[in-house]
C-alpha cells in the first residue's frame, strides 16, 4: 500500500509570508506556555518544573508547514517528546484546544510533559516521551494500518510522519526499526529529522548528515536533505559562493554553533577561517550589513518554508522518507545555538523583550488569529481539512470463558498456548480471526507452529511457499494478506513496538485486534520498556514470555530469568500469570482476551514454562459448578491445589513450574503425619491488589484472599517459585503469619533439572526443610 498522493493535493497552505506570521504565533505561544509554568505559575515547592524552549523553537517551521501546508486527515504525526508545545499551540490555533488548557503544562491534570494519547485533552496521534520509541511507533502503526485493511476493510490513506530529534538517532531501538526488512516496503512512512547537532548537554561533535544520509540509503529510504534557506542558496550562487558553503559545510559541529552566538563583526572574524578559500568566503559577504550577516548564518531549510515545502513535493510514496532538515536549536529565542539551552528558560527580562520582538503581549500570551485575517483563514481551512471522522462503534465481541478442554497427560504450559490457539479457532472463529500472534523469529520453539500452519503468516502480498511441496517440512510459511501471524527478525524491541500498535487499532479505526506476542521470557526485560510505554499510550495486548525460569536447566544462566515474575506484578496497566497446568493457560488467555480491545481495556503478561507437569496433579472437578469455581479462583489470582484434613499446620504456596515439586513436598510432610494446604498462585499482582484493596488503597475485589487464605486456615507460610522470592513474600502479611520464602535470587547454573533446582533451594527437599523450619 502507498499513498499515492500527488503534489496537488499535498501543497495546500497559504502565502509563504502568512504561514511565517503563523510560524511566529507559534513560536510565542510555545514559549510562553514553558514560561507560565516555569516563571508565572505558583510554585510552593521550588522544584523545577521544566520544559524545553529551546527544542520547541527548533521545530517550529517543521511543524508550522507541515500542519498548516501538507498534512491531510488520514495522516498520523509522532511529534518528538520535547516539542509537545508545539504541538499544543498548533492545536489550540486550530480550535482543538481551548485557552485554559495553555497555562496548565506539566501541571496536575492539565498538559503532559510529552505527548499522551491517553491523557492530554487535544489531538495526538501518538505517545511520546520515552526516546526513540516515539519515533518508531508509526513504523508499526503503518503495519497495524495495513493489517486492519486486509482483514476488516478501508481505514482510509493517509501517511505517517516521525518528528525527531537528530541526538533521538544514537538509540539503538531506531536502527533496530529500521532495519527491519518490512519496514523498507513501508511508502507512507516520513521522517523529519530535527538536525541541530545538539543533545542535552553539548554540541554533539560528529553527527554528520551526510552518514545519515548514508545510512537512511542502504536501509531502503529515500533521502531528502534541506540543508539551506533562500538567503544562504542566494549567497552561493554568487561568485565564489562554492568556497562559502563548502566553508560551512566543513566545519565542525561546535564551530558552527559558536557563529550563531556571534555579532555582525565577530562573524566577518571568524566566518572565512584560516583555510584558502578565507579571502573568498570574505568577500561572498563583504556587502552583507551586519543585521543581515546575521540572519544569513543561521538562515538553515529547517526554517525556510518553501524550502521544505520543495522537499514534501518529491516525496516518493512508494518507500519509506528520511528528510534531514538542518535548524538552529532555540531559533528566534535569546537563547539560540547555545551549548546549554536544551533546558534554559527565558528570564522574565528575556521573555518581555520577546514579546516586543514578536509583536506580542507578554501579559495576554494566549492570543489567536483574527478569523478574518489571513492567517485566521488558513487556520480555519487547515482545522477543516484536519477533522476526521468519528471512530467506528466498536463490535460485540464475545470470547468464551471455557473450551471445555482438560488435558490429562503431561504436558508444559508453553505447549498449551499453540493449542488453546487451535481450540479458539474451532469454537469461536469469529474471536480467532481479530487473534493476531507477533514473535521475534521463534515461533517453531514457542510451539506456535500448528497455530501458524492454520492461520499462515501476514504479509500486505501473497509470496510463494516454495518448500509446500517438500514432505519434511512441519512447519508451513504461507504468507498471504489473510495470515493472522507476523514474523519480526530477533529484536524484542520490534516485536513490542508492533505488538502496542496492534493493540490500538480499536480506538483509532474502531477494529478491535487481539494481539499475543511471544518471546523468550528472559528477554522480556530487554522489551519492558518499549511494552511498558506502549501501554501507557493505550496499547491492550498479551506478551507471552516464554520457556522461562531456572527451569530451563541446561541453557545456562544466560537464558534463565529470575526477576521477570516481580517485573510483572508491577507493571502498570498489565495483569501478570504465571500457570502452573494447562488448563490454567487457557482460561486464563480465553480471559485475558476479553479484556483486549476496548475502553479501559488492559494489557497481560504471561509467564510459561518447557517444565513437564503431569496435568492430573490439578485435579480439576467434573462437575460443571464446581469446574466453574476453579476457573473464577484461577483467574482471579489463586486457589487451593490441595487442602489438608482438619487445620493445617502449614501454606505451601506455590507458583508455575514448582507446583509438582510443592505437591510431593505435600506428600512427604503427611507421611510424617504433618498436614498441610498447598495454594496454587496464578497472578501474584491481583493478589497484592487485593491485600491493598482492604487496606482501602484499591478498588479490587477482595473475596479471593477469603476464599484462598481464610483467617481459620491462617499458619506457617512456605512460598516457592521459579523466580526471585519476593514475589510471593507479601502472602505472609494477608493472616500476618511466620513465612520461609524460597526462590531464585542469583545467576542461574547450567545442569539437570534436579541438579539445577538442588542449587538455588527450590526443590522438594528444600520445601521439606522450609516447612519443618517454619513450623518447629
């Protein structure tokens, strides 16, 4: 799919002269709203509140021609973290943000630091803040787009813009992105790339345009550079302009910054150099006042209007688009070109002469066009051009809470995941087709195959099997617009970035998709922050981390995971499970999957395991009331594997993989004539909601804890898991009782299971002596 939009029906704005009057509005109102909560706003802590004037003023002519003169409807922008002011100055000059929302940046309840779908009051198309991830998302967004049109029907055209900072490129995560060989096929893809070789702390010495240049090329992308505004191209078109700007071309990054902070004869000093072009650069200016020498110096494309507008005209619609557009960080402000203005704010003194630059009003900053001026008109057409349709109402989706599946055999949680995939697909077909699966090439050993051979493998075109005929092949790569599972290479990042644009197809097209993404559960921490931001901004899917644990035995430490289990008890927006049998797995998938794509919907993680159980251990009831009960216990966090005769003298409590190993340590301790109950813990997090809720810090039910830990069962507690101890540690204080808690708190060991168990303290033996331990 691509765009196809002809310059046309792109170059819409107005008179160049009218959009830099808009320029300089913006410009103010950004600064000014930095301002007001920096220098206005009460303060009564005295802690900084920040903001970014600077980062803001380089991006202003970007984003004033690409809203006011380029953008369409169906276009969605990912506007860079730092500029979030600008964004909402553009918007509030549309109309889509009211005047009092201006004074309450990064104030409780008013404007985010960054830009939130989920939080800020006006249009943002994506979540930023986090960086890199900001700059990514529409790469995934465009696959989510294409998704949703093969599968359920149009959701329009429409191109998708990155706005990013030139210091965002040194996060490995973008190049990962970039990379990856979808995105090369990706033609409605535009990047903006703010280049005013500037990081937070200094002038960042060797970002050079022409490396990125090269880099953005080999990756498949079409480079458009706008290097210079009008007045520089005119000064090299005069003779001896050649030796001008090789001059400025040529210098380092720091010298160049040192020229904007300049005079008018400082720049005649220094601008020529000690090279032997010096007498000729010299002369290229010799008739330029020093007012004007000045503003030719900092006269960069990234704010010239019409240069940027030739660069939108030779998009390429048919691949992806880097532009790299030279600017000045803090261009137009006192501030501009400084080493350290990444988070200086005007003084009072600065900001008032501003105001009289601009011709403002520092006491009324709020100010918007006159509607019948020029500009109030093109702010009026751009706002009517912008307005977008209302979403869809969203289908009635009704996934079964049981398939009426119990396995028998032994089997892992992991195998249980390709088949409960399986089992949907035949009961409820019409939920299997919104099912979408993403993994980081290893579907084959996350036992997704059989999943896969049914549902084939996505792609915006069909592509030749050419092993089909070749009888020793198992698993079959069908890759067709109707497969319903993506292939990533090996960068878990990737995988997450996709997975939370997947998952917020519901509220931008009102197409509810049900993404499950699948990775080795110890690189899970490697992806949490990506999944984590991409929840924040509204992304509801299932990240399945799997095989895991210290049960993975003969990988060795490197591909065993310990903190995982604690990492998703606090995650926010998620609910974490850890089953310990396959028929857990698919309850709890049947259920995290009703809980997708919806309003106030939420996120899963779950943890599985290549442990073989014996499934008979769950003992799970014929009867239907009874099998119901277990399946609401299970969901709902915990319920009773084994119940002692009388009162217990000991809690087991166990989690996944251990829970054979806790239920022969049950049997052990009664041949010794101790009894004891042995609790099966499925999601440690709703279960510390709970212990919150009736301390009156939750909302969360609490009947669970009564119905697993009753205070007439309440004795000495021995928790064990395949992970670090602390995760179930908090148990102890639901009945305040005696705890010995087992786990994984080290580097893992390469071994047999037994031998591997044996060494962190896990295995029977050792909830045999925890137990004695616990209640001598």
């Amino acid at each position: 799919m691509s765009t196809d939009l002809t310059e046309d029906s792109r170059d819409v704005g107005g008179d160049t002269a009218h959009l830099e009057t808009i320029a300089r509005r913006v410009l103010w109102t950004s600064t000014a709203m930095i301002h007001h909560a920096n220098r206005v706003r009460p303060n009564p802590s005295g802690l900084k509140v920040g903001g970014h004037q600077a980062s803001c003023a380089s991006m202003v002519h970007i984003m004033t021609s690409l809203w006011f003169g380029q953008l369409q409807a169906g276009d969605r922008v990912s506007v860079k973290p730092h500029a979030s002011p600008v964004l909402h100055a553009i918007n509030h000059l549309l109309g889509d943000l009211d005047e009092r929302w201006l004074p309450t940046l990064r104030e409780y309840g008013g404007l985010q630091s960054y830009p939130s779908r989920s939080k800020d009051p006006d249009r943002v198309d994506y979540s930023t803040g986090s960086v890199g991830i900001g700059a990514t998302a529409p790469l995934w967004g465009a696959i989510a787009r294409r998704y949703v049109d093969t599968s359920f029907g149009t959701t329009g055209t429409g191109r998708q813009y990155s706005l990013v900072g030139d210091a965002e490129l040194d996060e490995g995560a973008v190049w990962e992105a970039i990379l990856d060989p979808a995105v090369s096929e990706l033609g409605e893809i535009v990047w903006i790339v703010d280049l005013n070789r500037q990081s937070l702390d200094r002038v960042v010495p060797n970002i050079a345009a022409r490396k990125l240049a090269d880099m953005f090329s080999a990756a498949g992308w079409q480079v458009l550079t706008v290097a210079f505004g009008r007045t520089l191209e005119h000064l090299f078109a005069r003779p001896g302009g050649d030796a001008l700007r090789r001059r400025i071309l040529d210098m380092p990054n720091p010298e160049y910054q040192r020229l904007l902070r300049c005079s008018g004869p400082e720049l005649r000093e220094r601008l020529p150099g000690d090279g032997p072009d010096a007498d000729t650069v010299a002369a290229v200016v010799a008739d330029l006042d020093d007012d004007a020498l000045v503003g030719a110096v900092a006269n960069l494309g990234g704010h010239d209007i019409d240069a940027l507008r030739d660069a939108y005209a030779r998009i390429d619609d048919h691949r992806p688009t880097v532009i790299l557009a030279y600017t000045v960080k803090g261009f137009g402000l006192p501030i501009q070109g400084h080493p350290q203005n990444h988070s200086s704010l005007l003084s009072v003194e600065q900001f008032a002469e501003l105001a009289v630059t601009l011709g403002e009003d520092a006491d009324k900053p709020w100010r918007r066009f006159d509607p019948e001026s020029p500009e109030g008109r093109i702010c009026a057409e751009t706002a009517r051009r912008l307005e977008r349709p209302p979403v869809p109402p969203l289908p009635r989706l009704e996934v079964p809470r049981d398939v009426d599946r119990t396995p028998s055999a032994t089997s892992t949680t992991q195998a249980a995941l390709g088949r409960v995939l399986l089992d949907l697909s035949r009961e409820a077909p019409e939920i299997a087709e919104r099912v979408v699966t993403v993994s980081p090439d290893v579907s084959s050993t996350t036992n997704l195959a059989g999943w896969l051979n049914k549902v084939g493998v996505w792609s915006a075109a069909e592509r030749r099997d050419w092993f089909a005929d070749d009888a020793e092949t198992i698993m079959h790569w069908r890759e067709r617009p109707t497969g319903q599972h993506m292939e990533l290479g090996i960068a878990e990042t990737n995988l997450v970035g996709l997975l939370g644009e997947l998952g917020a197809t519901w509220s931008r097209w009102g197409q509810p998709l049900l993404p499950i993404g699948v990775l080795y559960d110890p690189f899970v921490e490697r992806a949490l922050e990506p999944w984590s931001f991409g929840v924040y901004a509204g992304g509801q899917s299932i990240l399945v981390g799997t095989p895991s644990g210290v049960s993975l035995a003969s990988e060795g430490g490197a591909h065993q995971s310990i903190t995982t289990p604690s990492v998703g008890l606090e995650q926010p927006g998620c609910i974490t499970y850890e089953p310990a049998f396959a028929i857990e797995v698919q309850w709890i998938l049947l259920d995290c999957l009703a809980h997708l794509g919806r309003p106030h919907g939420r996120s899963a993680y779950l943890r599985l395991s290549t442990r073989p159980v014996e499934q008979q251990l769950a003992a799970v009831p014929d009867d239907p009331a009874a099998r119901e009960r277990r399946r609401r216990q299970v969901v709902a966090g915990a319920y009773r594997l084994r119940t002692a005769q009388g009162r217990p003298e000991a809690t087991i409590v166990t989690m996944g993989a251990m829970a054979t190993e806790a239920v022969r340590a049950a049997d052990r301790l009664r041949t010794m004539e101790i009894d004891v109950d042995v609790v099966c813990v499925t999601s440690p997090g709703l279960l510390f909601a709970a212990t919150q809720a009736r301390e009156g810090r939750h909302d969360a039910p609490t009947w669970i804890l009564d119905s697993v830990f009753p205070p007439d069962r309440a004795t000495p507690m021995v928790t064990v898991l395949d992970g670090h101890p602390h995760t179930l540690a908090f148990l102890a204080t639901i009945n305040r009782v005696r705890l010995r808690a087992l786990g994984v708190a080290s580097f893992g060991q390469a071994g047999a299971l037994d031998d591997t168990y044996r060494h962190h303290g896990i295995d029977t033996d050792s909830i045999v002596r925890a137990t004695l331990d616990a209640i001598s």
